[in-house]
C-alpha cells in the first residue's frame, strides 16, 4: 500500500515542512515582538502580514535546496540522524541566501534578532519532525509494509554476508529475492536462493520486482560488472557496488575525491579531523603546562635523588619512534646504572632487572620515571595520551611478525594509552597491546582521550607489570 502511495506522501511531506518552517517562523516572530519590543517613539512594531513575501521567500528557498541536497531522497540503508546534518546546512544556506536577496535588492527589511530566534528553533523542531517519521518509516517496514525487492550479483562471501544484514536489519525494508552467479554447482547450500546466472540479469529485472541491485562480485568475476550496470540502467534500477576489498576498509573509512577518481581509505585516520589537529594539540600544551607546574617540586626532588644515589646523568634521553615512525628523543628519569646504548636500545627490560637502581625501581612501579615525557608532550613529540612510543630496534623487529604493528605510528604516541589502561603495560602480549591501540586509532574521539585520562588517575599509577 504504501508503495503505490509512495508519491502522494512524499507530497505530503514537503507540505509539513513548508507548515512547519512558517509556523516557526510565526513564533520566533511573536517571541521577537513580545519579549524584545521595539520602542514605538523610534520604530512601529511590523504586522506578520509585512512578513508574508519574506515567508514565501523561505519556504521557496527550502524546498529549493531541500530537493538539491537530497533531504526527500530514501534512507533506508543510512541512519535516521542522517536528516540532522542535512537539515542544518539547508538552515544555513537559506537564512543566508534569504539575507543575501534582501540586502542586494533592498526589497525588505527583517530583524536580525528574529532570524537568530527562528534558525535554531525550526533546526530542533524540522529534525524531529523528520527523524520522527523515519522512526514511523522504519517501524512500518518492520511490520512488513512498504517492502523493497533485492537482487544481490555474487552469491560468495561478500554477498551472502550483505544479504545477512539485510535480513537482520528489518528496518530498511529489503526483502532479497535471489543471487545471480555463474558458480551454480560451487553453492550446493545456497542453490535455492540462486535463481539464475549473471547473463540472466535482463530476463530477472523484467520478470521480478526489483528495486536495487547490489553487486558483490570477486575481482576474478569482475568483468561482469559492465554488464550488470548496463542492464540496470536499462531497466531503470539503483545499481550498488561492494568493493571486493571491503574486509580490508574500516566502516568509518574515509572517501576522498581527487577530479572525479573516488580514494577510499583503509581505516579511519584522525589525524585529517580538526579535532585531532587543533583541540587535541590544545589540550595537550594546556596540560602538560599545568602538570609541570604543579609538580615541579617533586620533579627536583627526584632529580636530587637521582643524582645522589648513583652515578650518571639525571634524564634517561632515547631515541623513539613517534608520528610516521620519524625518530625523536625521548626523555626519563634515569632508573637504571650507566649502560651503552647498543644495550639499552636493543635489551628488553624484565623483572628484577639487574641494571635497576632501587630509586630506580621506586619510580619505574609509580610511573614517576615518566614524568618529563611532559616536556615531549609540550615540545610537540608526543601527546598526552595515544600508543607508547618504541624503540627502532624493537619496533623493527614487532612488525616482522605483526605486519600491522607500524599502524600505530600513524598518530602521536602517548604517555598513557587505551592498552595501558587494560593493564598492558611492561612484558605483556605485544599482539594484543596492538589490537587495543588500533581500536584507539579507529575509535579516536577528544571524549575518549579524557575517559583514559580519567582512568589512569582512578587506577592509579602503580602497576605490577611496570618493572
């Protein structure tokens, strides 16, 4: 039913918004005139009925740029917050075309005080408004209505697993009608769902109701796509294509366009957000700079101990690598007696370590011996919080048996991180020290870098595995 009646309620749609711009626009016009009055010795108060023009100059500049950006197009595969971004960029773009009109043909004059009342107003109430019929949208198909029919190209493990989720996500409405592969015989226990081969495709489309056709082919079978895609087009139905390299692209990849050519990006990277860049660099000297402060007169009185109870320089200084596994130097107290560097850059530190002073062996299981990586972390080097920083020799060596290892150094090391923090610290499981901070890679959020913060100081700084 609501298939046929698809038109009539897209319809329907754009009329509620038009109703719902104008009456927050009515609103944020009483609440101006009520709450904000003008002095009527230097200005009448303007009649709503002088608004009128610039009215229908709003809802005509929505419905413009609502249809431009896609706001009306189907969102069955995409999340109902989707409604959200799109609805303030057309918020922007039309108070500032709105604007733009008036001050270039002086054709009307309107308060700045309203405009400022009325954008966020109808942002909260057109996004809930329109995230709201998603939800009715959703919980319809679930309940069977307005189903969409599914043809998947490619019956192997690419395509059976999107036919998976599709069948789990009842909320998009997609019913999968069949595969079409050229391995009959190779699929014994997906024989009943394979109703053809790929050169069927014309004969499918014509005598099935397909709405979308996703492909799921192998780079081996790929040469079927140029076919598929033509079929599509000539039977007028939405074409997808899964890249056979999917398992390898992380969901939140990013997908840059270089003059028309798509680059899609393995992993989510957060070195290209602002946040990264910006915030995290600010709260990072803010810190730092408050750390060492506070704790200067406990850093003197370590570096006293240090140099009183054994021989040797105060600092530990060590090469590390840092960003793009570009070397940098990496500052300590110094825990342990003089050694060569060929020694300590190459020797993996184990307990009851020999070359360890006892003030050494205090500060190593307080994590005190780190406290002038903060200098690193002012200087630019590191980041309060991010993957630990390695040795060349060591790092060199990890990646020769975890080919992902080097990832890590894709962002600014840290003084804590998300595996220190799951107790992986010291001589424990490189493998799995490396799983958690590929998940902070991946996973990066300003919220996440203050949550390990958080729990570095709730579990304290004494660690067993820190010898």
């Amino acid at each position: 039913m609501l298939r046929e009646r698809s038109g009539f309620l897209n319809t329907l749609w754009r009329i509620a918004d038009v109703i719902l711009l104008v009456s927050c626009f009515t609103i944020a016009y009483h609440i101006r005139f009520t709450y904000f009055p003008i002095r009527p010795e230097v200005e009448s108060i303007p009649t709503l009925a002088v608004y009128l023009p610039n009215i229908l100059l709003l809802s005509l500049l929505w419905l413009l740029l609502a249809e431009a950006l896609g706001l009306y197009k189907t969102k069955r595969i995409e999340s109902p917050w989707t409604d959200w971004k799109i609805i303030a960029y057309i918020l922007m773009l039309t108070v500032f075309l709105y604007t733009s009109v008036g001050f270039i043909f002086k054709s009307f004059d309107v308060s700045r005080l309203l405009l400022l009342l009325f954008t966020p107003f109808a942002f909260i109430v057109l996004g809930g408004w329109h995230f709201g019929f998603r939800l009715l949208l959703s919980n319809a198909r679930v309940r069977g209505y307005n189903k969409r029919g599914l043809l998947i190209i490619g019956a192997g493990q690419t395509g059976r697993r999107f036919a998976y989720e599709i069948s789990t996500h009842r909320e998009t409405g997609y019913q999968v009608i069949g595969f079409l592969d050229d391995r009959i015989d190779d699929l014994p226990d997906h024989a009943a769902k394979v109703i053809g081969k790929v050169s069927d495709i014309r004969a499918v489309l014509e005598n099935h109701l397909i709405d979308r056709v996703v492909v799921a082919l192998g780079m081996n079978d790929s040469k079927h796509i140029q076919k598929v895609v033509k079929e599509c087009d000539y039977a007028g139905v939405e074409v997808n294509i899964i890249p056979d390299l999917f398992q390898f692209i992380h969901p939140k990849a990013k997908v840059l366009n270089l003059n028309g050519i798509p680059l899609i990006g393995i992993r989510q990277n957060p070195v290209d957000t602002w946040q990264y860049v910006y915030l995290k660099r600010l709260f990072d000297i803010l810190f730092s700079l408050t750390i060492l402060l506070i704790i200067s007169p406990l850093f003197l009185l370590i570096m006293a101990t240090i140099k009183l109870t054994s021989e040797g320089p105060v600092f530990f200084v060590q090469k590390r690598l840092g960003t793009h596994a570009r070397p940098f130097l990496f500052y300590k107290f110094r825990t342990m007696c003089i050694s060569n560097d060929a020694e300590s850059d190459t020797r993996w530190t184990v307990r009851d370590d020999q070359r360890v002073t006892w003030i050494g062996s205090i500060l190593r299981s307080t994590s005190l011996d780190e406290l002038p990586q903060f200098w690193n972390v002012l200087k630019g080097d590191m980041s309060v919080v991010g993957p630990r920083p390695e040795r060349p020799h060591f790092a060199k060596m990890f990646r020769e048996d975890i080919p992902a290892y080097m990832i890590r150094h894709q962002v600014k090391t840290g003084l804590t991180g998300w595996a220190q923090v799951n107790g992986l610290r010291g001589d424990t499981s490189i493998k799995e020290r490396l799983e958690y901070d590929l998940y902070y890679i991946e996973n990066w959020s300003f919220s996440l870098d203050l949550r390990i913060i958080l729990m570095t100081i709730i579990k304290g700084f004494v660690n067993q595995n820190a010898y």
